[in-house]
C-alpha cells in the first residue's frame, strides 16, 4: 500500500505540473468559459453534450466522433480503452466481441456495465444474461460513446456497478445524405479484414424522417484460424407528429459467424503468437431488434408545470452458439466438440413521466418510471467424441425471468440553480424460474432490492463544477453461474464518488474524480476448476483524471490526457487483502492531433496498462497450462493521418492509420471458451479508408 501510494502522489504531481504549466503558458486575459446554470431534465443522461457532461454530477466521459473516425481505432472497444478507468481484453482487434472491465470489475464478454444502444439495452438478456457475447453493433454505426461511471443507478439500473455505456446513433439529416466507406485492415502474413457502409437517409417530409445503414465486416483479423463475417442491417425513424407529440422508432438485423484463434500454450505463443492450435473453436449468433419510444410535452398539470411523458418498448429474439474443442488446453488434441446454443426472446416496456415545480428560490423537477422486462431463454450444452460420435446432452436449460422495477427521483434546484440535489430510489423484483430437460430438476429464484441514490452537483464559479453521489447497485443471479453450478447469488454494492472539473479558460479543462465500491457479495470464474466462486466483499477505490488543452499559440493542436489509478483489494476468505484478478492499478493515456495545411490532420495516441493478477491466489509464475500467472504491462502506441476533399456534390475524406504502431508483443489470460493459456494481444495492422459524404 505504501509503494502504492507513492506512485498515486508521483503521478498525481506530474499531472499537476502539466496543468501547471499549461495554464501559465496561456496569456492572462484569455476569455474564460462560464459554466451555464444546470439544466434538469427528465432523460437524466441527456444527449451528452458538452454543457451536459460539465455539469452532470458524477465521473463521465465521452469518445467522439473524430476519435471513432481515425484509421488507427480498431473497433468499438478500442475506442473506450482510452477512457480512464476502461480496459480491453482485446482477442480479436475487430470489437465483434467485447470485453471491457470497468474500475476493476470484469467478467467474461463485459458483464459487468449495463452497455445500451440510443438508450436501449444491448445485453441478451437485460436481468439473466448481462454479459455481450453477442454484440450488435458496429463502428461505422456509431456518432459518439457516452460513458457514465456513476450517479445512474436509479433511473439506469440494474447491473451498472460498473456504469452505463450508451452508444450514441448520428442524428437522421434534416436533408437527404448518403456516406459510402471503405475500410481495409493489413496484418501480417496478408490477411486482410474489410470494412464496408451504406448509410442514407433524411427527412422525406417537414416532420417524418427515415436512416438506413448497412454494414459488414468481412476477410481475417489478424491470426490463423480467424475468418470474420458480419453483416449490421438498420433502419431508424423520426415523426415528430405535432408540435407536442413525436415517435422515434428502429429495426435492426444482425449476423455474425467468425472463427476464434484462441490462446496459445506458453511455447507456442514464443514459436509464432499468429498460430492458432485451436482449429474447432468458431462462434455464430443473429439477433432481430425493435424498438420504439413515444413522447408527448403535456403542459401543466395540477401544481406541476413542463410534464412530460414518454414510453419505450423493445423486443429482440436473439440466438448464439459457441463451437469448441474439449479439454480447453491449448497444445492439446481435442477428443469432444462441444456447441452451446442459446436462444432469447426478450421484450420489454418502461413508461416514463417528468414533472417540474418552478419556484422563486426552489425549482424541482420529479421523475417517475416503471420498467416490465420478460426473458424466455433455451440453453443448451451438447458433446460429440470425436472418435465414436456418440453424442450426449449436458445441458438443456429453460429460463423464464419476469423482472418489475419502478424508481422516482426529485431533483431540487437551488441558489439560482447552481446547487443541484438529487435524490431517488429504485425498486427492482425479479422471478427466475429454470427447469433441466436431462435432469427434470425444476427451482425458482426470486430476487428484490431497494436501490436508493444521492446525487449532487454545484456550479461553485465560472470555472469550477463539483460533485458527489452514493448508490446502491444489484446485479441478479446469471445465467452463466448457474450453469457451470456455481455461486448464483445477488451481487450488492455501494458506489461512491466525488469529484471537480476546472475550466479556467476555453481551452484547457481538468477533470478530477474519487470513487469507492464495497461489493458484498463478487462473483468470479475459477479458469482452473471451470466454476464461478464467490470472493465475498471486495473493495474498489481510485481515482481518475483527465486533462483537455489546446494551446493558445498551437489552435490547431488538441491534446488530451488521462491517468486511472485503482486499488481493488479481496476482504473476506482465504485470500483476503490480495489484489482483485484482472484489476490493474495504473492506466495511463495520451493523445493529440494536429490540424495543418486546412485539409489535413494527424493524430497519435499511447496507452500504458500495468500488470495484473489473473486468480484470487495472486499467483505470478504461470503453471503448466498458463491458466494462470500474472497478465505483464504494456505500452500501445498508434497513428493516423487524413486528408479531406470538398467536391462540388459532397466531402470525401481519405485516411491512413497504423494501430499497435511498434508491434508491441503482450498478451492477456485465456479468454472465455479458451480460458487457458495465453490470448496474444492484436498486432501491428494498417487501415486505410475513404469516406464520400453526399
């Protein structure tokens, strides 16, 4: 804890420095920016401007546009690897299959944070499978990510002890517009991965808008063994019926077949970490989404004043299956192929009602909301020798969850609406009921929280924002768990954060944030013994900065830096006081790009992630078959350069980028339906891409 510390207050004097240095570089009458008073409204998460990310009283941060457009981001995933607090386990370099640990807390295909697309769930199932292991959603597809760490739970819950990531669609175009891209990704050995989009659309009359995107990922990322298909099919409708009433609505096809390379034995990753000795093991899932939200503005309404009601529904039926070959060891010769199928249909349903009180001195704005989520789920498990051919049934699982949860919250605006309180509570009741076709074995799980929260926000000056919240957090028994007849307990925590952004000039902004999470009850796999166990209490607390600035002598350069740090400590067993597995304690980021010669840009960016423990033991030397050992550091460094045409029907935009520029060698723990061995991290590849705007 000492050296621990040491090296937190070493970091924290740097980054101070830096400020330091920035802010004494600028001229004394440079103009500052003032904060505008907060506005409340009843979509707590708003649009993620940049007057709402200054002054939402939690630790938030939000990936770009630009940032998403540059040749050298990979995928979805990449891009949120340089948010602080985010790491990727990265076994593909094409973001089909995400797995994101937030401030410490991982689980196999990003499990733990509540991931939504324009507000709507993307999990398969919200309540019993919170985990991505289909992933419908693509880069090009993508306007900006918001990411919000904290102060959500109430009206966003549950399963965002990590936080919300909302990826956020491009707005449909006022006029007709069509984009054509191309993107084609180089790695060694001549595989080539290619990136294709379609998107038009526009307003066919004043008040009735349609978006259709097309796109699909198609070729190799990078390893043997890793043929990709995927193909992202969407519609998406504005009618803004009246002046008080408006319907936004989406259909969504999605496919994916890719084959997974998998980890590597300790020889064969320092033979050539390119191979893959897993020559069985693929994936293949679809899923089918609708979606529709209706507002009406309703006027005033008894003592309140601006009410508002909306009400969203979604519905998906989805499908995925993971093909591997038994046992998981890398070098070893698979005897059993094994597929696990599984099929959801999932539907759900949450009105909405925002009311304000405007007063002299007071104003309060309520809101209140239901949400009704039902999840029909088939899982199975079957085996096939492949020597005799004799095939078994492990598995055949059926779920019925029916999840019910209300919250209501009041934001209270005081002093001339600088200070913000806001306090709510959340109720959630879920009934699990599951049944085992081979067993005849039948049980009921029923869980319920109260899920209270405090959230506070003042504008001190101009220049000054601080904030502080507390939340409870509930993630329900998994599906997962079950199956591999582990722990299926609740888990419980509590959040806590605090936390300033500084502005004191239009150009150079610092962000500064302290959090806590006590977990009672954390879930995690045992890759060693293939079953979840539950570690009991563990504590995650941090703190997480960021520093925008662009010179005032250098306008056209904009830099930005980020540094996490994490302490996440085991307090109960047999291991207690040890680091959580998977937790690094440092995470460092740097970017910059530079605009020259009006058309052109450059831009580059570094990564640093410390080492980390892959088992509660903590254990450092990896044993016989690499399931464990400590996951080494690493420095990831990327460029980009593009260049931007104005033609007289539109704007095409050439680029050129390399990721992983050195072709750093690292590697993570065995990933999922390969948990043993080591999974190399992506290599060197070059993207190049066009972009005709129309």
């Amino acid at each position: 804890m000492i050296r621990k510390s040491r090296e937190l207050c070493f970091s924290l004097g740097l980054l101070a420095a830096a400020v330091a240095q920035a802010s004494l570089a600028e001229e004394s009458t440079e103009k500052k920016i003032a904060l505008d008073s907060m506005t409340i409204k009843g979509d707590v998460l708003g649009t993620a401007s940049n007057e709402e990310v200054l002054t939402y009283p939690g630790s938030r941060s939000v990936v770009d546009a630009q940032a998403l457009d540059q040749a050298s981001t990979r995928g979805l995933d990449d891009a949120l690897q340089r948010v602080p607090g985010i790491r990727i386990f990265d076994e593909t370099g094409t973001g089909v299959l995400p797995q994101l640990s937030v401030r410490g807390l991982y689980e196999s295909r990003s499990g733990r944070v509540q991931v939504l697309s324009d507000g709507i769930p993307l999990a398969l199932a919200p309540y019993g499978q919170t985990s991505l292991s289909l992933f419908p959603q693509t880069l090009a597809t993508v306007e900006r990510i918001d990411i919000v760490r904290g102060g959500a739970a109430v009206q966003y819950g549950p399963n965002n002890v990590g936080g919300v990531i909302n990826f956020i669609s491009p707005p449909i175009p006022e006029t007709w517009e069509t984009t054509l891209q191309e993107r084609v990704t180089f790695a060694a050995g001549g595989r080539r991965l290619w990136d294709s989009y379609i998107g038009t659309g526009g307003y066919l009359t004043d008040d009735f808008g349609l978006q259709l995107d097309l796109n699909t990922i198609n070729g190799e990322y990078g390893r043997e063994h890793s043929d990709t298909d995927v193909q992202n099919f969407r519609l998406r409708g504005q009618w803004d019926i009246d002046d008080l009433r408006a319907l936004s609505f989406g259909v969504q096809r999605y496919k994916a077949d890719m084959d997974l390379a998998g980890a590597l034995s300790v020889a064969d990753y320092k033979a050539d970490r390119r191979q893959s000795t897993r020559d069985l093991d693929r994936f293949e899932g679809d899923t089918d989404r609708v979606w529709g939200t209706y507002s009406q503005y309703l006027g005033s309404v008894g003592a309140f004043e601006d009410v508002e009601f909306s009400w969203t529904n979604f519905a998906q039926h989805s499908y995925r299956n993971f093909i591997v070959g038994l046992p998981f060891t890398p070098d070893a010769t698979p005897a059993t192929l094994q597929d696990a199928p599984r099929d959801f249909r999932v539907w759900g349903s949450e009105p909405r009602l925002s009311m304000t009180i405007h007063g002299d001195k007071v104003s309060q704005t309520w809101l209140v909301g239901a949400r009704l989520v039902k999840e029909d789920v088939d899982f199975d498990v079957n085996r096939t020798n492949r020597t005799t051919g004799e095939y078994s049934v492990i598995r055949d699982w059926t779920f019925d969850d029916e999840a019910r949860a209300a919250y209501i919250s009041n934001a209270i605006s005081l002093l001339d609406g600088r200070l913000t309180v806001t306090p709510g509570v959340r109720y959630e009741h879920a009934r699990m009921e599951y049944a085992d076709g081979v067993s005849g074995v039948e049980q009921e799980t029923v869980a319920e929280e109260w899920l209270p929260g405090l959230n506070v926000g003042y504008v001190l000056n101009d220049n000054w924002f601080l904030y502080a919240n507390a939340q409870r957090s509930l993630r329900l028994p998994q599906i997962t768990s079950i199956v591999k007849d582990g722990d299926v307990a609740a888990e419980i925590a509590w959040n806590y954060e605090t936390g300033v952004r500084f502005t004191p000039r239009e150009n150079l902004r610092l962000d500064v944030g302290l959090y806590r999470i006590d977990f009672d009850d954390q879930i995690e796999y045992n890759r060693t013994n293939d079953r979840f166990e539950n570690l009991g209490s563990t504590r995650h607390q941090g703190i997480e900065t960021e520093v925008f600035w662009t010179p005032a002598a250098m306008p056209r350069l904009d830099l930005h830096a980020s540094y996490a740090y994490l302490d996440a400590e085991q307090r109960a067993g047999a291991f207690s006081g040890n680091d959580v597995p998977f937790a690094s304690s440092h995470q460092l980021g740097v970017d910059g790009r530079y605009r020259f010669a009006e058309d052109w840009a450059f831009s580059v960016d570094g990564l640093y992630v410390s080492s980390a423990y892959t088992d509660a033991a903590n254990t450092t030397e990896e044993n016989a078959n690499a399931s464990v050992g400590e996951i080494p550091s690493y420095w990831v460094w990327n460029a980009a350069i593009e260049r931007e045409f104005k033609l007289q029907d539109g704007v095409l935009t050439t680029s050129a980028g390399v990721s992983n520029l050195f072709d750093r060698e690292y590697y993570f723990r065995g990933i999922d339906t390969s948990p043993w061995g080591r999974q190399p991290a992506p290599g060197r590849t070059l993207t190049l891409g066009a972009n005709y705007r129309f």
